[in-house]
C-alpha cells in the first residue's frame, strides 16, 4: 500500500491510478482513483475531486516526494497545483499493470467499436454496421487505442482508418415513423422523440401521427424495434434520406 505525504501532513491512499507525464526533462505524477481517469478523459466525469485523491503534484506519488514550487514554475509555468493536474490528467500516461492495460484498452475498444457503429454507415445498403462487423475491420487494419486520447478522439481515428478499408461514412439518417395514437399515444411518441437528434416535422393525418427524425444510425434498430413492440407491429418506419456528417461537426 502506497504512502503519499503531503507537506502538512501524512495520507494514507488506497485503490491509486497514478499518471505520469515527463517535461522539462523531468517526471511529474498526480494520484488519481482507478477507473476514474478514463472518466475524465471522456467528459463523462466533470468533478476534479472525484478524479484526484489529492490535488498535490508529485516527482514520485510512490515515495511520497511532492515536486516543489520551482519544478512546477519551470516546467509548466505556473504553480497552481490543480491546473498543473489536470493537464497532466490530460497529456500525461496512466501507469498500470499489463493486466490492468489489457482491461482498460479492451473497455476502450469496445466503446469505441459502439460509437462507431452508432455514427456510421455504409453508403451502399444506407444501413449501419454490425459492431461484430466493426470490431474485425479494425483489428484487420491493425488499429491499437491510444490511452492518452478520450473515445472521442479515438473513435475518430478509428473511422478514418475504417475508410481505407470497408465502405463507411458518418451520416444521420432521415427517418419518417409513422404509428396511430391509439396504439400508442403521446408515450410513445416521447420515447420515439428522446432518441432523436431532431424532429423536422410532426403531422396528424386523421389519427395517425407522422414524425420526421433526424437520428444517429445507431439508433434505427432501436427505434424500429420501439415502433413494433409498442404497436404490436402496426407502425411503419420509413428511410427517407442520409445527411452526411462534415469533419468537423460535433456529432458525440
């Protein structure tokens, strides 16, 4: 077990992630709570606190050695230890065992495969992936998690390197659903409209209701498999069009 001191006193810390980052030609490390890095990495975390287990900046969390003042002043150029941290959370790299890694990055490529098959398609059949179908392309194009970078970051790498090998675009689709109120009313709708991105257009025609979504691919199965347990197979989905998703659009 680990002993972290702390100029004023001595702490005690337990189930510890630390994350190193090497600048200015020396090492800096913070204690973090496992699993909470990748956490924060992904903005699915916000709260610092429930990331460090304590907002000191260290040479060495093992021995306990917090770095002084002037490494940091020099190194980052600045002293604020929480803002030193979390730029280190940021760049710096996760120190686990082999075991631990193998954990972490097989949990990372699964939420990337996922991702993935949520927000691309192939233009061809305008229908999404499978992730089995996902997870093959990407060993088959060698492509290895990034610790360092959030899902995000590595979901698009992923696509792009996905393009060089299947047919794939990130799209949303346009979809047209289509069900009478009495089999499912304003519940349904509610749920319908939650997954959506969008909706473009509402309309009643006589007692049926027609909505038009813009959605993530990934969605459609859910949706459709929605419309038909609630109607008992009486509503309609219909694919009207696919809008490409440009580059730099914030599609997370």
């Amino acid at each position: 077990m680990s002993k972290i001191f702390t100029p004023t006193n001595q702490i005690r810390l337990t189930n510890v992630a630390i994350v190193r980052l090497k600048k200015g030609g020396k090492r800096f490390e913070i204690a973090c709570y496992k699993n909470k890095v990748l956490s924060w990495r992904s903005n699915s975390e916000k709260d610092i606190d429930e990331v460090l287990q304590t907002h000191t900046v260290f040479t060495n969390v093992s021995k306990g050695q917090a770095a002084k003042k002037d490494e940091l002043q020099k190194a980052f150029n600045k002293t604020d230890e929480t803002e030193i941290c979390k730029e280190i959370l940021s760049k710096g790299e996760l120190q686990v065992s082999e075991k631990e890694r193998q954990s972490v990055l097989d949990t990372q490529l699964n939420s990337i495969v996922n991702s993935v098959a949520a927000l691309c398609v192939n233009p061809e059949t305008r229908r999404p992936y499978s992730a089995s179908i996902i997870e093959k392309s990407l060993k088959d194009a060698h492509f290895s998690v990034k610790m360092n970078k959030n899902t995000k970051q590595n979901t698009l790498e992923a696509i792009k390197m996905l393009r060089e090998h299947l047919p794939i675009e990130r799209s949303r689709m346009k979809l047209r659903v289509s069900f009478a109120g009495k089999e499912g009313g304003g519940k349904l709708k509610e749920s319908v409209v939650k997954l959506a991105n969008a909706v473009e257009h509402e309309e009643w025609e006589e007692s049926t209701l027609h909505l038009t979504l813009l959605i993530d691919p990934g969605q459609y199965r859910v949706i459709d498999e929605l419309v038909r347990n609630e109607t008992k197979g009486k509503g309609l989905l219909e694919l009207l069009e696919l809008k490409e998703v440009v580059e730099n659009e914030e599609v997370f």
